[in-house]
C-alpha cells in the first residue's frame, strides 16, 4: 500500500474539464505515464525515427503510400514534432484528418481523479495535439499548399480558447471575402450588359480586379469539427457569429461543435450561444459558473430538450433552486425526458430537496455518470435514487454524493431521518453493485458505524476501483478499522481517499501545536503501514489534511 499525502486545492485544469464532458476509459493504462511493456514493431520504430526531422519526413512522404503517412502523422503528433505535423499536413492525400484516430484520448485511467496536477498534463497534451492541427491546417490553406484535407475533425480533444478565436476569426473572414467577391462579380456582370446595352455612361465604370488574394482557395469547402470551451465575451461573440454563417447554404468555411462548455458569462449569453449550435451535432454541454437562476433554466429549457444527441449534460456550480419550486422540477424532469442518449449528468450544487424522485422519472435509464454533491439532499432523495437503480433507470458506473449530509448531525440531532439517509445509500450501492466503479462521499458526515458498515458493503462489491471518503471526522481507531476492510484480499478497490482524523490536530493553545501535529501524523502513518503490510494490500491510500473547521 502507498501511502500519499494529497496535495493542495485543485487547479481550474482539474475543475474546469474534470466530470460530464470528457468522460474518463478507468481501464485504458495512464495516458502520460503508459511505459510499454512491449517492443514497438518495425513499422513504429522507423516512423518514430523518421517524424523527428522534419527534413526527414518531406522526403519520405514523397516515396511512400499514403497508408504510412498516417502511421506518420501519428508518430509525429505523439512525440511532439510541430515541423514534422506541418509536413505531413501539407502534402495529406486524403480528404479527412480525424485526430481521434491518430491518437489515443489523452482522459485514461482512474490517476486524473485525484492529481490534479496530471489532470493538468493531460489537458495541456489535448491542447497541443489541437493548437498544432488547427494552426498548420489554416496555414497550409493560406500557401495553397497541395493538401487534399477538406475536413478537420478535432474532437475528443480540448481546444484552446485563443484557437478558437483564431478559428471563428478565420470563418468569418472567408465568409466575408466571399461576399465581396460576389458583389464584384454582380458589379462586373452589370458593367457587361449596359456595354452590351450600348449605354452612354458604360465607359465611366470599368470592371474591377475580382482576382484579389483569399484566405481560401477558389471552389475548396471546409468543415472542422471540434470541442469548444468560451470563457470571454469576445470568443463567445465572435463563436456566435462563424456557427451563424457556417449554417447558410454554401459556406465555404464551417464550424461544427461537438462539445461545448460555456463559462463565467451569464444565462443570457448562454442562451444566445445555444440557439447556434446545430442541435444534431452537439454531444456535450458544460454550463457551470454561469450563475444561472431558475429564470434563466426556464429560458433554456426550450432549447436543451431539443439536442436530442447530448450525451453529458453538466448544470453544476450555478443557482439552480427546486426547492419548493415544483413547477422547475417538472420542467428539469421533462428536459431530462427528452435527451434519451443522456449518459453523464452533473447537478452539483444545485439545491435539490426533496426533489431527485421527481427529477429521476424523467431519466431513460442510459445514466452512467452522476455527480450530486452539495445538493441538500434528504433521506427522500437518497430513497428516490435507490429506487431509480433498483428499477434499471440507473447503470451508474460514478457516483458523486459529497457535502450531502448523510450521517448524523451534531449532538445527534436528526439522528434518526439521517439514519434512514445512510441505509438508503447502502441500498443504493448494493442495487449498483454490479456497475459502480467510482464513489465519491467526501464531507458527507457518516459516523463510525455508518462507516464500518459502508466498508463492509463497498469490500464486497467487485468492481469498485476508486473511493473517496476524505472529510468525515472519524477518530484513528475508526479510519484504522474502515481502511482495515477495505485491505481485504476480495476487494477490488485500487485507491481510496481519507483525511487525517480529529486526533492528530493538537489543539491551537499548545505553544508546540505545529511540530506535535506532524509527530501524530506520522504515527498515523506508521500505524497505516502496519496494517498494510499485515493485510499484503496492494491498495493506494491517499491522506489529505482536514479542513481545521470540521476539527472539535
């Protein structure tokens, strides 16, 4: 067992593309740490060599099919090589680039859900596979280079915001130079017929010059798809407009979104945005930090019940209120009816009391991905949801319930509703026993029996492989006791995540208070390893500090 301390807070890398958009492959290897097992063949080793020198590859691509300047295009994106990219793009003699099927998605493995920082690598690989693609791509068009690419498909993959901007830039400006070239041709063609006409005034206008420089060659068209992620005004008016004038007939420069996260602009613009998007390619929707209140929802409402292709739908971090509100959970409840592929849906902080019974009978029982934490959920939403899992409306594979407050409260009090709470989550997690893979339950406030109990479930359950318990203030004798469990030969769990307990945070009034915590901790350590290596576990186990405002 390895025994980490967890790092600081999260970075927006991890907040901003962890949950609903990018769904994780838990069982592909870690994208960035991947060390082969085995040894490349002939074909990867000579490509690999050949996509580090630019020089190198022109040569090549003149004396090979064109089958091996995809293996190529491959060796050259995985290891970086910008100039190798540009030649290969450059002489590409085939009508499609899908960069999907070059590379493999960089969101594998269970690793992004707890380092933030990888999950930041991650990101920042996507970024580069999409900014050199997309960057060449435009370039090569502009040189009128011999590349046969009509179509750029760049999903899959996250694209930077100052790409985009460059992208929805360019759209406009071949749509306005084909505007123009238009009006001169209509110019041109009414200067011909008053010649014809014999008028008197024909010699003062003479034809202008309709063979001017363009952005695009005459007679191409060009698609690209791709993710698009909005933070600022100025991409978000300038993404408004190119998916405006890619959908009339004829555009010679279109853009297709397949995922879009929208953030930190308000319910208006995202309304304004949402009406663009064509509703049969749009697969993901991020809508978080947007503050949206229950009147903006309204005003959506209508449009997201018509992409009927979303996949992940992602509400979380904004203003949304049911309680008391029956009228919004019925209508949260009929958009949620109508997107039948719905497998990822996040509702994060959004106040849910009492209100996840009626929201759920809308589901189409595809659900895969759901993240609740915050909600306010009450032991009839924990009934509700493990009504919903044992009717088949659930196949959940991740869980997220945190800061719900599941277990007992201070002094006991409500002792016996949050009771009720705890034994619906365990009837919740044995209907899912079959599917659930990730769990997370931080600051959810469990006792120590709720807890033992919980391990004992969650040791029996055979797929789970990632558990985060961090926040919930048990003493050492009961983390000791649940970590036990979970170490348990028949166990399939590969990482979990705790806190340190109440009793390794000496109280502030010692004047030694600082080097006593880090003695206590690493006792607790010690103690861990002890019970690691009598368990032979091979389990990671993750320590994070305890926020000092839970500690009695």
């Amino acid at each position: 067992m390895a025994v980490t301390p967890m790092q600081g807070m999260h970075s927006m890398w991890y907040d901003h593309y962890k949950g609903a958009v990018y769904p994780l492959d838990l069982d592909a290897p870690p994208h960035l740490k991947n060390k082969r097992t085995q040894v490349p063949t002939l074909l990867e080793a000579c490509c690999a060599f050949i996509a580090k020198d630019a020089s190198l590859t022109r040569q090549s691509i003149e004396n090979v099919p064109p089958i091996l300047c995809i293996h190529l295009m491959e060796a050259a994106l995985r290891g970086n090589h910008d100039r190798s990219v540009q030649a290969l793009m450059s002489q590409w003699r085939l009508p499609a680039l899908v960069l999907s099927k070059l590379v493999p998605s960089v969101f594998s493995s269970h690793l992004p859900l707890y380092d933030s920082s990888y999950q930041s690598d991650l990101v920042r690989q996507g970024l580069r596979y999409t900014t050199s693609l997309a960057h060449t791509f435009l370039e090569c068009l502009r040189q009128e280079s011999p590349t046969k690419i009509r179509r750029l498909d760049l999903t899959g993959f996250p694209t930077a915001e100052v790409i985009l901007y460059y992208l929805t830039s360019h759209c406009m400006l071949v749509h306005n130079e084909n505007r123009r070239n238009n009006m001169v041709s209509l110019y041109n063609q009414a200067v011909s017929i008053a010649e014809d006409c014999g008028a008197d005034d024909c010699n003062s206008h003479k034809p202008l010059d309709i063979d001017m420089q363009n952005c695009l060659p005459q007679n191409i068209f060009i698609e690209i798809k791709l993710d698009a992620f909005v933070t600022s005004e100025s991409c978000h008016s300038e993404l408004c407009k190119a998916l405006t004038v890619s959908s009339f007939p004829g555009a010679r420069f279109s853009l297709m979104v397949e995922r879009l996260s929208v953030t930190c602009l308000g319910g208006d613009r995202v309304n304004l945005l949402l009406k663009q998007v064509k509703q049969e390619h749009l697969k993901g929707l991020q809508l978080k930090y947007n503050s949206l209140r229950n009147t903006d929802f309204v005003r959506i409402a209508p449009t997201l019940q018509s992409l009927t292709q979303l996949t992940a739908l992602d509400l979380s971090c904004n203003h949304l209120s049911l309680v008391d509100n029956a009228p919004l959970a019925t209508m949260l409840r009929q958009t949620l009816s109508t997107l039948s592929q719905l497998e990822r849906l996040d509702l994060s902080n959004s106040r849910l009391k009492n209100k996840l019974s009626v929201i759920l009978n809308g589901l189409s029982g595809h659900l895969k991905h759901l993240r609740l934490s915050g909600c306010g959920l009450t032991p009839l939403d924990l009934s509700g949801l493990a009504r919903s899992a044992q009717a088949g409306k659930l196949t959940l594979e991740e869980l997220d319930l945190s800061e719900n407050r599941l277990g007992v409260t201070e002094n006991g009090h409500m002792a016996g509703i949050n009771q009720s709470a705890a034994s619906s989550l365990m009837q919740l997690l044995q209907s899912s026993n079959s599917s659930l893979r990730v769990l997370e339950l931080q600051a959810c406030n469990l006792d120590g029996e709720q807890a033992q109990a919980l391990a004992s479930l969650l040791a029996r359950m055979g797929h789970i492989i990632f558990l985060n318990l961090q926040a919930n203030p048990w003493p050492s004798a009961c983390v000791m006791e649940v970590a036990g469990r979970l170490m348990s030969p028949t166990c399939s769990l590969q990482v979990l995540q705790m806190s340190y307990p109440p009793d390794c945070y000496p109280s502030f009034e010692d004047e030694d208070h600082v080097d006593l915590e880090v003695e206590l901790k690493a006792r607790f350590h010690v103690c861990l390893n002890k019970l690691s290596q009598s368990s032979g576990s091979s389990l990671k186990l993750l320590i994070s500090d305890m926020d000092h405002t839970m500690i009695n």
